[in-house]
C-alpha cells in the first residue's frame, strides 16, 4: 500500500533532520530505534493489507 510506505519514508525524513540537529547521543538512539520500530511495524501492516487484499 503506497500510503504506508509514504508514512515510512516521511518518518525517516523527519529522523534524518533530527540526527542532522545533533541531538544528544541517547536520545538519537532512542529516537532511531522508535523510527526503526515504526517502519517495521507499518511494512508488516503494509504485507497483511497485500495479503488480505488478494486473499
């Protein structure tokens, strides 16, 4: 679904400019993991509306 990886890669766009701010060590690590965890989530998410569309 092209929505979701429109979210994905607006999240990772908004990661970049944060990293590019030099936030403090702990919280980019933090923040990365969570971008991380919400890209894997919504490719998932992406995979079960591809599923269940064909099905």
């Amino acid at each position: 679904m092209p929505e979701i990886l429109d979210i994905i890669t607006a999240a990772t766009a908004a990661y970049h400019r944060f990293e590019a701010a030099h936030p403090d060590s702990d919280i980019r690590m933090a923040v990365r993991n969570a971008v991380k965890f919400l890209a894997a989530d919504l490719k998932t998410a992406a995979e079960l509306t591809a599923t269940t569309r064909k099905g």
